[in-house]
C-alpha cells in the first residue's frame, strides 16, 4: 500500500492540476478541446511532470517550491492546449 508520504505527494500534484485546470476554464474563460475533463487531464499530467522535473532538479520532497515548479508546468501545458483547441473545435 501507499505510505501517507506517497499519498500526500499525489494528492498535492492532483490539487496542484484540478486547481490549474478551473482557474483556466472559470477564472480566464479559455476553451480547452474536452471542456472541463480535458483541461483537467492536461493540467494533472502538467502538474506531474512539474514534480518530475522538480525531482530532477531538486531533492526529491515535497516543497513549497516543488509545488509552485507543478503549477507551472501545469500553467504551461494548459497554455499550449489552448492553444491546440482553438485550431480544433468540437
């Protein structure tokens, strides 16, 4: 089974991507291909591969500065799939 440590890096990066995800959909009324779920299954795989990176660069942890790496990785991702559904409307 997953330790409370496991659980709460997942979690952290799960709330890092949902929160990303309906800031860029409610808060800057932008389109993502997929609505609601799309933006929020980009913005979780952002925030994910932020704690990758962050991991990579940094001591593995959970950080306060790992967290803010996984809201811009997720920030970024979410910018360029909007960029991708304006070409693509459903």
């Amino acid at each position: 089974m997953l330790g409370s440590y496991s659980m709460n890096f997942i979690l952290l990066y799960l709330i890092c991507g949902f929160t990303t995800a309906f800031f860029g959909i409610y808060i800057l009324r932008r389109y993502f291909l997929g609505h609601t779920f799309g933006a929020v299954i980009v913005g979780v795989i952002g925030s994910f591969l932020g704690a990758l990176f962050s991991t990579v660069l940094l001591q593995p942890g959970i950080s306060l500065i790992s967290a803010a790496i996984a809201v811009g990785f997720s920030g970024s991702a979410l910018f360029i799939f909007d960029m991708v559904s304006k070409h693509y409307p459903d």
